[in-house]
C-alpha cells in the first residue's frame, strides 16, 4: 500500500484497493501459509478478499 501511495499518488482509491486486496488474499495468505504463520481452518482465500477490500 505504501508503494501505491508514494509511486502513484493520484490514482482512483478503489483502484488502490481492489489491487491490494487482491495481492493479500491471494499472494499474501497463501505465502503464509507456505511458511507456516498462516493456518487456515475452513476459511478460503477469496473469503478474504472482500475484508481486505
């Protein structure tokens, strides 16, 4: 979010936030559940999203 915040400022804020939910719903979480942080228990990632959002 800081990137989108510094490289490009003006951009539409749903824009911004629909790019960011995405990553963190389905790069993010699987990325930590890779690495062990992350346990999901009948929960799947695109539930996620809309809370990110």
């Amino acid at each position: 979010m800081i990137f989108f915040i510094q490289v490009k400022p003006k951009i539409n804020p749903v824009i911004k936030a629909l790019i960011y939910s995405a990553v963190g719903a389905f790069i993010g979480l699987p990325l930590l559940n890779w690495i062990g942080i992350y346990k999901p228990l009948h929960w799947r990632y695109i539930y996620s999203f809309p809370f990110l959002f």
